[in-house]
C-alpha cells in the first residue's frame, strides 16, 4: 500500500510539468491504453503485467494518472489530465496464449514511457503486433506438440510404441482443437473433444496389442489441454492481491481439467481401455 501511495505522489509531482491534454488527446490515449491492455488479457497476460503496462502506456503518452480495474473478461480505466477525465470499459472476447505479443506490448509500454513514441507511433506499432500472424507454422506446432507429449510418455516410464502412439494422438488432438477453436467452438467443448480423440487414438496400443501400457498413451496425450497459463496466472494474481482474478482464473483451470477427465472417460468408456 505504502508503494502505491508513493507511485501515486510521483505521479502526482510529474503531472505538474505536464501540458494538459485535450478531450480529443485523452480519449485517443484511453482507446490505445485499452486496446492494449485487452490483447495483452486475450494473449495470456496476468493482472499485474496488464496494469503495469497499461499504466506506462496512459503516462508516457501525457495523463497525469490511470486508474485500473483489471478484470478476466473486461476492462476498466479512466485517464485524467488536468481538470480533464475520461472512463472507458472493454470487453476481453477470446483467451489465448502468445507470449511474443506480451513480450512486444510490454516493451512498447517501456519505450513510451521513456519518452521515444508518440501516441501516432504507439497506434502503428499496436497496428503491426495486432496484425503480425504466428511466427510458428501450424503444421510446425502440431510436430512439436506431438513430440512433447510423447516425450512426456517416456519420463512415465512408456516403451517405445507407446511413444509413437502417445505422439499420433497428441498429433491429432492438436490439428482437431486447431481447426475446432478457428471454427469458435466453445472452449469446454473443444477440450472434451480433443481430449477424447486423443483418448481413442492412444487407446490403440490395447486393441493393436503395441503395448501393455495404453494408460501412459492416454494420459501424456492430453498434455497439450492442460491450463498451464490460467493455473500460473491465478497463482499470481492471488499472491498480488488479484483475488477475483484468481478465483476466475482458477475456476477456469478446474472446468478444463475436468473437461479433460471427462474426455478421456467418454473415451474409456468407449475403447475399454485402461479398465
């Protein structure tokens, strides 16, 4: 508390050299404050990191102050500059997870707040992060997530046809909830989809009799589904003080993996095995 009272007062003594902003300035300000702060919510970014930056990023373009409300589905800011104040929400549509567009926003914010971008400048280098298509193949992602999950099935001690089943069907889950997340497919449904097609895939070390092991297929091939991101991110938003966050956060984490087991029970229920 006592290092929010103090950010608030330095915040205060440099709005003094500050040139008042305009109605047109402040609300062009606020929309690029949250603009950025909805895809930094939408690529996977936790409460602190989203006001943080934010923040930089009403500062450095010229409000004297930004006050914050982070939300897991919104929003909330109001930017001030002399006797002059705007309040603006917006909602966070989609979640996901892009680490390179966090990266990017976060070291944009910097560079506005030390003064080197203009808020036309700021508008165009959001433009081309908004823009800027994955810097991985989709068929790259799909390879590589099948070979860390089939990775993962040999640290639980699977044999060698277990890893190429386990690496087939993380294959397959991943090319379905690609296609079945473009296609907008609720989130739930999707994960109870992937995680039963992977389910049924890995469950052909029993029936091909490849392996004694069908469990350890199941189970590494799922990996991909976990909520690693909303798990990480509730954490540190409980530590932070983010605590409706964290609850939302964490709900979320618990409604995935319970769309997981539910997946792989339909799956079971299905093939038989692992009974």
């Amino acid at each position: 508390m006592a290092d929010g009272n103090m950010a608030q007062v330095n915040g205060e003594r440099a709005s003094s050299t500050k040139r008042p902003l305009t109605h047109e300035e402040l609300t062009d300000i606020i929309d690029l404050c949250l603009w950025a702060g909805q895809m930094l919510l939408q690529h996977g970014a936790n409460s602190l990191r989203v006001e943080e930056s934010t923040h930089r990023f009403g500062t450095g373009l010229g409000c004297d102050w930004l006050d914050i409300i982070v939300r897991t589905e919104s929003l909330t800011m109001t930017a001030s500059s002399g006797g002059e104040f705007r309040t603006k929400t917006r909602r966070v549509v989609r979640l996901g997870v892009n680490m390179w567009r966090i990266t990017a926003i976060n070291d944009l914010s910097r560079r506005i707040e030390e003064g080197q971008i203009d808020r036309f400048q700021a508008r165009t280098e959001l433009e081309q992060i908004d823009a800027t298509p994955p810097e991985y193949s989709r068929w790259l992602v799909i390879i590589a997530v099948g070979l860390a999950c089939a990775a993962f099935s040999r640290l639980f001690d699977g044999d060698w046809p277990v890893f190429g089943i386990t690496f087939l069907a993380a294959a397959i889950a991943m090319y379905a909830r690609q296609t079945l997340v473009r296609l907008r497919f609720n989130p739930f449904l999707v994960v109870i989809a992937c995680a039963c097609l992977a389910g049924l895939v890995a469950s052909s070390a029993t029936w091909l009799h490849l392996s004694p092991k069908p469990q350890v297929a199941m189970t590494a091939s799922v990996l991909l589904l976990v909520p690693g991101v909303p798990l990480i991110n509730s954490a540190h938003d409980f530590i932070r003080g983010y605590i409706s966050n964290g609850v939302a956060r964490g709900v979320m984490g618990l409604l995935v993996s319970l769309a997981i087991a539910l997946g792989l029970l339909i799956a079971i229920l299905l093939t038989g095995a692992g009974l």
